[in-house]
C-alpha cells in the first residue's frame, strides 16, 4: 500500500508539487493503490482549486477562475488526489503525525508539506478595517474590490505599496476608472527591483498616465465617513488625500503560525526554516513556497523560486534525494501600467565594492533606462532594464559570465539594426527559463530529441516559456541555432500553406492578376485553410494591387476573411478587447471645429483621449458596435481613417517651416500634407512614417522616419530608410535639393520598390540593412530608382498614380455597406432558430462571429470553407477579453484553429486546446437551441 502526504494549501507552488509528484510517477492513483506511491489529500483554504496568482489583474478585465485555474481537467482523479477545498488546516501534532482540519477531521500522514503561501500585510493604522478598504492578494479579493469601485460612489483609490504587487493594484484601480494614487514608504517605487534611475523612469511613465506618486511616505490612518466609509487617507507628512477606495500591498508575511504551534522552527522574521531538501526541524515535515525560509536565510515571493522548492521536495518524496534547493534567481521581467520592468542578478552591489562598475543608458524623453553591472574581470554581474526590456532575454542568461559583445551594445540604441549574440553563445548549463529553472542543455536536448522546429515544441516538452514568457526570445535562438548546427534551415516561405516569401506572393499576384486568397492558394499553395501569418499577408498584397486588379473595398467578399482584428474593423484593438479610434490629421494640421468635434466624440461616449507621437488625437476605449457611430460623426466633421490600425502610412509629421519659424527655409506644412494626402492607404509590407522639417534643425525629426523630407536653400533632401522603437536607425540621404515634383516622383518609386520587393513584416530599416545598408545597399537604391537602372522607373510612377486616383475612405465604404455594417454587431442565433435559421447560414466561410445563445450566453462561432461549424468561448483566456471571435480561422497541420487577435496563440476548434500551451483552453459551446 502506499504511504499518505498531506499538503495543506492549495496555491500555484502546492499544486506544482502535485505536479511534479505525477511526473515522476510517485503517485498511488486509485486504480494503481498497488504501486505503493504517496496518496495524497489536500486542504485547501479557498473555495477554488489553484489559480494563476501571476496574472491575478486579468479578472479585472473578466477572466473568470475557471479560466486562471492550474488544473487541468481530471488531473487530481487521475491520480486519486482528494482535494478538500474551504476546509483548512487547523492544528498539526508532529507527535502522533497528524493534522486536524477546521471541519474536525484528523487526518494522519506520513509526509506533510506546508505550502500556505503568505498573507498581505495591513499596516497597523487606525480605519484599517473601514468599508472601502481592500487586500489584494485572492481572486475574491478581486471581486470584492470590483464590485465596490463600482459604486456610483466610488471616484478615488489609493493603493498603499509600490511595489510589484502595489502597481499591479493601481493598474486595476484605473482600469476600474478610478482616480488613482499611488503610496510607497521608501524613496522610490519597486526598490526590490530597481534603483533610482530606473524608478525615476518608471514614475515618469506611470504619472504620464495621470497615476499620482507619493514616495518617501507612509500612510498615518483611513480618515472614515460617519456613514463607516473610507473618505480620505492620511500620510506621515500630515498630506491628506481623498479616497473612496484604499487597497493594502504593502508586502506580504510567510503564514508560518501552524509551524510556530506544533514547535517547528521559525525565522526571526518569519518563515519556516528549512534545509537544502526543504526539509524542516522535523524530518517528516516539509515547507516550500512564500511560507519557507530557505538555507540562504530568505523567503521568497516569486512563483519561480517556489516551483524550484516544489521540484526538490517532489524529489525528496519520490526516493531520489538528489536536487537541493539553496538560493533561487530572483530575476523578473514584466509589464506594469504598460512599462517594461526588468532585472536579473545583482543589480544593487555597490559600484566600486570589488572592482564593480556600472554602464549606463538613460533617455528621460521616452522613460528609458538600463543599467549593467560588471564586475572586474568584465563579467556581468546583473542588470536593471525599464522602459524597454528587449535585451532582457539576451541578457539575463549571461548573467555571472562574460558578455559576447561590448555591454553597450545592449543598451544603447542600435543604429544598424544588428541582431546581439545572446542565448546560442551560451554554455549548457545556463538557465534560460528562471520559472522552471530549464537549462540551454535541455532545451538542445528537446530540440534534437524530439526532432522540434519551432517553439510552440520547446514549451510542450519542457514547460520553457509557459511561465512569465520572458525567456521566449531566448529559446528562439537557441532553436534557431540548434537547427543552423544540424544544418536544417529554417523554412523560407510565409508558413506551412505557401512555401513563397512575401515578395514572390506579391509578384505572382501581380503578374498572374490573381484577385482572391482561394484562387493563390490552389494554384501555388500547400493546402489547408491557411493561418494568420499568410492571410493577412495576402490580404495586404491585395490591397496594395487593388488599383491593377479591379478589387474593391477590403473588407469585400472573401478578403473580409482575412483580415486581421485591427484591420477586420479599421481600428487599433487594445489590451482589454476595446478599439482606438485615430482619425487623419495631415500634417498635424487640424481646425478648431475638428478639435471640438473630437472632444464632443469623446465627451459622449466616455472615451479616453491622448495627443499621439504622431500629430494625432487618438481616441480609446471604443466597444466594436460603437465604432460605425463614431466614424459617422466624425466623417461629418470632416475627418477620414487614418490608417492607425493598416501595415500602411501612419502619418507625415512636420514642424512649422517657412509659415511661421523665422529659420524655415520651406513650407514644411503644406508639403506634409501633400504627402500624406498622396500615400494614405497604401498597403506595404510594414507601417511606415514620414516627416518634413522646415530646416537643418530638423524639427520634426523626419531622419528618424521612414521617409525624411528636409529643406534647404536650393529645395529638398530625402532621406530614406529610418525609423525609431526598439532599434532606431538614422535614415540615408537618397537625394539632394530636389524640387516638389522630383521629390514626390522619387518618392513614389521608393515606395513602389519596397512594396514589391520587401518581406513580411519588414521595416524600410531593415529591408534597407538587408540590401547592404548604408552602403551598397543605399547605391543599389539610387542605381534602381535615380539612375533606373532595371528599367521599371516609368512603371512604379504609374502604379503609384493609379493608387492615388483609386483611394476612398475605408470608413465611408463601410458605412455605405450593410453586409461590413452588419459585421460589427453579434449573431443573435436564439432569435435565429426561432425563425428557422441554421447556423451555417448566418456565418461567412472562414470569419468567426460573436454570437448570442438562445439561452442568452455568448460565443466565438466560425465556418470553415467546408461548411463545418465551430464554437467556443468568446474570452482569450491569456488576456481576459472577449475577442476570439474576432481571430483569424485557419488550419495547422490539417486541424482548424483560430488565432487570438491578442497575441495570436492558436487553439483547435474542435476541442478548445490551445497549441501552443496545451495547459490553456476555451470552453465549446453547444449553439444547438
């Protein structure tokens, strides 16, 4: 017979042990109770199976616990787990090796492993326990603090802490619509994981979203209502700030006071004390997770720590004994408030102690800030990135390692668009995934093993890259450089449904007057209902070509199918499943009535407004029905789309030039605008920008565009090929002194060009670089397009001026169409099948629908091209909106899927699993009445 565990708590870490338990096959189960492996029981203090604590803020958005919940379906009756949820423990005796649990049942073991978490700590201030004031730390804490900020009364929060855990909760408390203040006793926001200067940069960017940051200050008490409301909160400072709302995160403390009862030892800070196997002073009792204090005489509060110790103790159970857990890597990288937070190693030795030295980047204007630490021997010792944390993944690996490039260009912006050395200069035994502590070895292991191609393979066999997701990068290029050594090149073509590249799909089209994505896809593709990397590609090339080929609007007939979220309803799709509205400003130039038009837009559908980077006004938070509406009111005042949401032309910034500024030496305005107006909606391989200064002085920074317009005293410079983001690049002098007319016909041939020959997703930058760069690749262009020396000058002129003379408003043709207009509603099939409607006959092949029940819920419905019909939730379980139905349907290796419009995981229509994390999937949904 098998011996009995007992875990008391059932969070992320105590379920991770049952995990790891299973993997290694020591549990009993009940059809195998002969096995002799651990039967286990565990109590639980929630009413709710573990849950993803990580992405706690999604149920802000919606997520429900079903859908963060960690167990996958049968798991525990697999393997004969019992799960006592809302029944915790109450009393353990280590003597008879038994423990009481609040129901009264004693329960005996032979193993115990405490795994209950920690608890919020509230400080100890008067109003503590008003009516408004919140923790947040639990699902229903979640639900609690929603449901009161929801109050009509309900105006102001204050989350008290700024940390990690504290910005999370000012986030919600803005997402809830909140005025939101932020308070942190220590001089500067999250100190556990960065310095000054990165804090400088994060509270520049959290106060640009109108969060206030008070630091270097506490809270004195919860000034409370007659009523027993909180009104206001009180600082040491004697400031006062209004607040209906107050949320608790001010750290947590290990709930270790089962262990202090029974006699076991206990840090002097709290935490049981454990050895290397998380063994505690008793032998037959274990402690892993925020309740631990580890060898290294820490607790700690990051999930990837937890699951390390989960790993050691499900070891230890199992008859092994080998792994020990002594110290954990506290490395983090994540997005707070929108803001890109990371660290790794030890960012916080002092600079000088031992020969230490730090290299410094810092750019305030764009809340930028990155700092590497080097020890003597030019080793890095750890790293602070906020605001940008893309090198993180190239980074962090080589943490206690030499560098493979200098460490500045890992943080200093690049301006060749190189790729860094990074994971494939690793040793072996690096880890490159902290959150299941997975080495590089056993990544290259998996890869050659199981003969992997691409990472969705990497996480099904290792679990890398399932956890916080900052190591993805990372696994790409060991892959990519596995595959190099086995001499396995990657697939040049867009995906499994077309061997192409983009530019040969543009050609065939071109050349063969292909005009729809059924017809390319028999005559030169693989089969298969294509996916949503090759659809929204041909769809774009059709959209460029529409002039030549006769094509109308592109949301007609079957290219509506392939169109991607943003370009599926002509806006932006945010985080939270609503749309932005931008409207074309030429130039930046804008009347008053427009403005005021905006702003009674605005005022009447309670949306947000910001000034963008591009002399635009976006609107946000615009519900998918609401947007038709808003573009007619719009269009009256005379605004079109501004293509925000199109791999098109974005906008033409400029300054004042010759109009007003005493030094223009050209009409900077006027020429913009002539711009803009000329190349709105075209469709080319990546957005693209322009910008025109009036002067050398360059204003409006037009070099850091893709195409850059500068006066001079003898007319215009054009400079091609630059952009800004993560890999900024100065654009290349094409040609000088041009006139209007030279400017604008060189132009056209530069765009024309780019559009035929780029790739997926290629920015002019990159496109340029991969020509040769700012040298051969800058002669080639002049040689194609000034000398035309291929002979196709005429030819790219001419297709540029049909562009120009077919352009119309996207927003205006769908307003005049009631088949796009009927898009952006919902399906009601309960009132369908009333009148004796199929599903099949209300759905368009290939676009997913959000459809209302007959029992009034609602899902994400599709039809394949075959007539077969899908359904599933609506709700992307990764984001927490409701958008799948807004997804592209396609077919991976002969399954029907859907990619999410969020951040495209795929999941099988048919049973609902994601591909790409098998642990996650929607619910089906039967649409029968």
């Amino acid at each position: 017979m098998g011996q009995t565990l007992v875990v008391i708590g059932h969070g992320m870490v105590g379920h991770r042990l049952l995990e790891a338990l299973a993997d290694r096959g020591a549990l009993a189960g009940p059809a195998r109770p002969e096995r002799g492996g651990w039967q286990v029981t565990v109590l639980a203090e929630e009413h709710r199976p573990a849950y993803d604590r990580v992405h706690l803020s999604a149920a802000f958005t919606g997520s429900t616990g079903e859908e963060l919940s960690l167990v996958e379906p049968g798991f525990l009756e697999e393997h004969g787990i019992d799960l006592r949820l809302g029944d915790p423990a109450e009393l353990i005796d280590t003597a008879a090796r038994t423990v009481t649990a609040r129901s009264g049942e004693v329960l005996p073991y032979d193993a115990l492993v405490l795994a209950t978490g920690s608890y919020p700590f509230v400080p100890p201030i008067d109003g503590a326990e008003a009516e408004g004031c919140f923790t947040y730390r639990t699902l229903d804490d979640v639900a609690a603090l929603t449901a009161y900020a929801g109050k009509d009364a309900a105006r102001t929060g204050v989350v008290i802490g700024g940390g990690l855990l504290g910005l999370e909760a000012a986030g919600a408390l803005r997402t809830l619509g909140l005025t939101t203040h932020v308070v942190e006793f220590a001089p500067r926001l999250m100190p556990l994981q960065v310095d000054d200067g990165g804090a400088a940069a994060l509270r520049a960017t959290i106060e640009s979203m109108g969060v206030a940051v008070h630091t270097g200050v506490g809270a004195a008490g919860v000034q409370i209502h007659p009523d027993g409301r909180a009104q206001a909160l009180r600082l040491t400072n004697g400031e006062e700030i209004s607040s209906d709302v107050v949320v608790f995160s001010a750290g947590v403390r290990p709930r270790d006071r089962l262990a202090r009862e029974c006699g076991l030892a206990v840090g002097d800070r709290g935490g049981v004390v454990v050895d290397g196997h998380c063994r505690t002073s008793d032998p037959f009792v274990y402690a892993i997770g925020e309740c631990a204090q580890t060898v290294d005489g820490k607790v700690y509060g990051l999930v990837a720590p937890g699951y390390q110790m989960a790993e050691t103790v499900a070891e230890a159970l199992a008859g092994a004994g080998e792994l020990t857990f002594t110290g954990a890597d506290t490395s983090t990288k994540l997005k707070l408030m929108g803001a890109d937070v990371a660290s790794f190693g030890d960012p916080f030795a002092p600079e000088g102690r031992d020969g230490a030295v730090s290299v410094v980047f810092s750019d305030a204007r764009e809340g930028v800030y990155k700092k590497l630490l080097l020890g003597p021997d030019g080793a890095l010792l750890g790293g602070i990135l906020v605001g940008d944390a893309e090198a993180y993944g190239s980074l962090k690996p080589h943490a206690g390692r030499l560098l493979p490039a200098p460490p500045e260009a890992f943080i200093l912006p690049s301006s060749d668009g190189v790729a860094l050395p990074g994971a494939d200069a690793l040793p072996d035994d690096a880890v490159v995934c902290s959150c299941h502590n997975i080495t590089k070895g056993r990544v290259r292991e998996a890869v050659v093993a199981e003969s992997l191609t691409d990472i969705g393979g990497i996480k099904k066999c290792t679990k890398a890259g399932t956890g916080c997701g900052g190591c993805v990068g990372t696994l790409q290029a060991v892959l990519d450089a596995e595959l190099a050594a086995a001499g396995i090149e990657k697939p040049r073509g867009l995906c499994e449904h077309f061997t192409l590249t983009r530019a040969e799909i543009y050609e065939k089209i071109r050349t063969e007057r292909i005009r729809g994505f059924s017809e390319l896809l028999e005559a030169h593709g693989e089969g298969g209902e294509g996916c949503a990397v090759c659809k929204p590609v041909v769809a774009n090339v059709l959209g460029t070509l529409a002039p030549d080929l006769g094509i109308g609007h592109i949301l007609a007939g079957e290219q509506a199918a392939l169109q991607d979220s943003n370009d599926l309803f002509l806006a932006n799709l945010q985080k939270d499943g609503t749309y932005s509205v931008v409207p074309r400003v030429a130039g930046g130039e804008i009347t008053a009535e427009q403005v005021i038009a905006l702003g009674e837009v605005a005022r009447d559908y309670d949306l947000y407004t910001k000034i963008t980077g591009a002399q635009r006004i976006g609107l946000f938070g615009v519900r998918k029905e609401q947007l038709p509406d808003i573009w007619r009111r719009l269009g009256g005042a005379g605004f079109e789309s501004g293509q925000a949401y199109g791999k098109s032309l974005r906008a033409v910034k400029s300054c004042v030039g010759a109009r007003f500024c005493r030094y223009g030496q050209g009409d900077s305005i006027q020429l913009a605008i002539d711009l803009e107006l000329r190349y709105r909606g075209l469709r080319t391989p990546h957005k693209f920008k322009g910008g025109v200064s009036g002067c050398l002085r360059e204003c409006a920074e037009a070099r850091g565009k893709d195409i850059g317009v500068i006066a001079t005293a003898n007319g215009w410079n054009l400079y091609v090929g630059g952009n800004g983001g993560a890999t900024p690049r100065h654009a290349d002098l094409l040609a000088s002194d041009l006139s209007t007319a030279e400017l604008l016909a060189l132009t056209d041939r530069f765009l024309m060009y780019y559009v035929r020959t780029a790739e997926r997703l290629e920015r002019t930058a990159a496109w340029l670089e991969r020509l040769g760069g700012s040298a051969a690749g800058l002669d080639h262009l002049k040689a194609v397009l000034v000398e035309d020396s291929l002979g196709i000058c005429a030819e790219l002129e001419a297709q540029m001026e049909r562009h120009v003379a077919a352009y119309a408003d996207e927003w205006s043709a769908v307003l005049e169409d009631p088949q796009a207009l009927e898009r952006f509603g919902s399906v009601d099939f309960g009132a369908a099948a009333a009148a004796g409607s199929s599903a099949a006959e209300m759905l368009e092949p290939g676009r997913g629908r959000t459809a209302v029940l007959a029992d009034g819920s609602r899902a994400a419905v599709f039809k394949d091209r075959a007539g077969e019909v899908y359904a599933v939730g609506d709700r992307d379980p990764f984001s927490g909106a409701d958008v799948i139905a807004n997804g592209i349907m396609g077919s991976r290796d002969g399954v029907p899927v859907v990619a999410s419009p969020m951040h495209k995981q795929v999941f099988d229509l048919r049973t609902g699993v994601c591909l790409d994390d098998p642990e996650v999937s929607l619910p089906l949904v039967d649409i029968e009445p």
